[in-house]
C-alpha cells in the first residue's frame, strides 16, 4: 500500500491545488477533431548532463564520479562514515506554468561503495528556494540506508516522502536538480546515472472526472506477468511484511516481467524456498525506504527497474486515452490510485493507496488490470469499468494520475499528447 503524496498534499490544503493554464487541444484519435484541453497541468524534463556544471563528474549522455570534489561525512542506522563526492547542478528549467508539486526520478549504478543523493529548489515569487533532499539512494544495503528525508517543511513548501509540494500561495515557476554522487574514500568506484528528469505538475480540485474517448488501444492486452502481492502475506517484516504493503515492487515486478528483465534464480537464492515468486520479495527488499518504512517510494522503484538496465520514471498522465498510447505501443503502465470498495466494481476492498498495471482494454474501452491485490497469482487479472477506473485514478483527492512508464531504453515512446507539455 502507497498512501500517495498528492492524497495526503490534497488534505493539508486543497486550496494549494491551482486551476490549470490552457494548453494544446488533444485530439481525438476516432474523429480527428480538437477535444477541450486537459484538466491538469503537467510536464516531464529529463535533463541533458552537458548543460550543467559538473564538480568532479564525467558528463555525456549520463554522468560519472570522475575524480572528488570534497570529501563529507553521513550518519545514519549504519554509523557515522567519510564519503568523497562529486556533484552536477542542473540548469534552471522553466515549467510554463504554476506547480504545484515535482517529483525527481533517476536511473542509475551504484556499486559497492557508493551512493547518491538527489536534490531539488524552487523558483517562486518571492525568488529561489532552498535544496531540497528527494531522496538518498543506493541498489545495495551495505553503504547507507537507501532513504527519504523527513522534516523538510519551511515557508517555501515541505517535501512528503518522494513529492515536492509547494506552500499555499507560493506554486513554482522554475526549477534545478542538484545530484552529488558519492564514494569510500580512495576507491575505484563509479557511480554513474544515466538519467534524471522531473515531472512537474498542477492537479486542479476535482473529484469527478470525464470518461476519455478511445485512444487507440481498445482490444489490446499485453502480455503482463501475473504477480499476487497477497501471497507474500507476512513475509519479511524488515522490509514491510508483504501482502497490502507490497503493490509498488509486485506491480514493478510484473512490468520488470513482461520486458524479461527481473532477478534471477542466483539473486534470489535467499528467499525462503517455499516462497511462489521470489522475485517479488527481492523487489520489496531493494526498493524500502528506511524513513518510510515501506517500498512504496515512488522514484525507488523506478531506479530499481534501472538495475536491470531499464529506462523508468513517475509521470503522471491525462486521462487513459492518453495511456492507451502507451499500451498501443507495447508498453504496459503501474497506476497509482485510492478507492473505496463501491467505487471500483469488481476490486473487492478499499484502499488509501495502491499501486497496479494496466496491461490492457477491452474491445469496449474498459480497463485490463493486473491487480496485486488478489488472493493468487491466476486471479490476478481483473476487468474494471472505464469510467469508475479513470475517476479514482485521476481525482485530486488520489494520485491525480500518477504512472510509472519502465521501458527499455531502445523502445521509442509514442509522441506526447500535448506537444507543449510533453509528460513523458
């Protein structure tokens, strides 16, 4: 279970959530004709590491500890150690219109003996903000405890796990991504990343939502894995204790799945032998935020997709026309949303947040999930109606549209629905 950063952003204050700006028309892929501008505002940058300044990095399509900058010190569950760094700052990106929140994702190596950091600042009417800390990263365990930062909350906004909100009245227009990797002092390794973006976004109050016309993909269905988070009840209580908690790694899993891109036989070798999928396991164990306390963190599990060389990222989407163009392209997307039983026919419980794959549609537009939350892997699909899934997808008081998009990195994504705001 994921309680979503835009839920909980959306009870502290739905006033925070601004009206959008207009934007391109969409059109429809039936009649050929404009459709009404989309209802929220989002864009996803992924940066270009030969535009920023580079402290001790190796810039090109990625980036990588080429020498250090400085030497510091970290604290943490591990113990107090000594780190060499290098670092990039990014440029300033102008978002185009007024955000509301950002969320950083990445992909990236860190080798035994290092680890990164991410941050980010704001620009608002009143000027910069401070760096924020979106997260203190490593695939392995034996550095540092793989982290979200608590307590960031000023004037400016406040950071809820893995999300930037920005204070009532003060929404960005601007910002910059820092990165500063990190190393044991006098080791040869090299922590590279190859990419970083951020997805910047405006989710208007709402809490109906128009049902989307077709986008395409209307009796497609994808192939996807069916994974069951529910048979892992229990499992591992240092990494959250499986079943409700484990829908973020179950859904990365299946997607990891489908590409044939998870932890093999030999990764996996110290789960429990009795287990039915230890690779869901292994996802929950290298995607848990240890200030969270669960492995729900959005961009970790996009960055463990990156472990196996895969290009994931968190975006949010429109509508599911819009993500109908992901699957008509072969490419199956984890959504994040919160419901109650009655308003997702056919689910069977209710949530505050969960994470599942829409690895299809029916020949009538309805939604084809691979749902975690079933009590077996065979029951794992579930066919939800349109309407019903796109309004507690999209709603302000969810996850206002939230998706993880994990592909290959030589799998082209379709065009943007929205030139002028490119989410992907």
């Amino acid at each position: 279970m994921r309680v979503p950063a835009v839920f909980l952003f959306a009870v502290l204050s739905t006033a925070l959530l601004t009206a959008p700006a207009a934007a391109d028309p969409v059109p429809s892929p039936v009649e050929g004709r404009p459709r009404p501008g989309p209802a929220v505002d989002v864009v996803y940058e992924r940066e270009a590491f030969r535009t920023g300044t580079a402290e001790g990095v190796s810039t090109g399509e990625g980036l990588t500890f080429r020498s250090p900058a400085g030497t510091t010190t970290y604290t943490d569950a591990l113990g107090t150690k000594t780190w060499e760094y290098a670092r990039w700052t990014g440029k300033e990106h102008r978002i185009g219109f007024a955000a509301t929140e950002l969320v950083a994702s990445w992909n990236a190596d860190t080798p035994a003996g290092s680890w990164l950091q991410v941050e980010m600042r704001g620009r608002n009417a009143d000027g910069l903000t401070k760096w924020y800390v979106l997260g203190r990263w490593a695939y392995g365990e034996g550095d540092i405890r793989r982290t979200s930062v608590p307590g960031q909350r000023d004037a400016d906004g406040t950071v809820y796990v893995d999300t930037f909100a920005a204070a009532t009245g003060r929404p960005v227009s601007a910002y910059q991504l820092r990165l500063t990797l990190y190393r044991a002092p006098g080791s040869a390794a090299r922590p590279s990343v190859r990419t970083l973006g951020a997805m910047s976004s405006a989710v208007p109050a709402r809490t109906t939502i128009p049902v989307s016309p077709p986008g395409g993909a209307w009796g497609v269905e994808l192939p996807v894995p069916r994974r069951s988070q529910n048979v892992h009840e229990g499992h591992y209580p240092e990494w959250d204790g499986g079943g409700e908690a484990w829908c973020s790694p179950t859904s990365t899993t299946m997607v990891l799945g489908y590409w044939g891109r998870w932890p093999s036989a030999r990764d996996t070798a110290w789960v429990d032998p009795a287990d039915p999928d230890p690779e869901v396991d292994y996802a929950a164990r290298y995607t848990y935020d240890h200030d969270y306390e669960g492995a729900g963190n959005w961009p970790f599990n996009t960055a463990y997709a990156g472990r196996y060389g895969m290009d994931g990222f968190v975006t949010r989407l429109r509508s599911l026309a819009e993500l109908e163009r992901l699957v008509a392209a072969g490419i199956p997307v984890v959504t994040s949303q919160s419901f109650q039983e009655e308003e997702l026919p056919g689910s069977g419980y209710s949530t505050n947040g969960h994470l599942m794959v829409v690895a299809g549609f029916t020949p009538t537009g309805d939604v084809i999930a691979n749902d975690p939350a079933s009590p077996s892997d065979d029951a794992v699909r579930h066919v939800y109606p349109r309407a019903a899934f796109e309004k507690v997808w999209l709603r302000s008081t969810g996850s206002g549209g939230v998706v993880y998009i994990i592909h290959p990195p030589g799998r082209r994504l379709p065009p943007p629905a929205v030139p002028s705001q490119p989410n992907w």
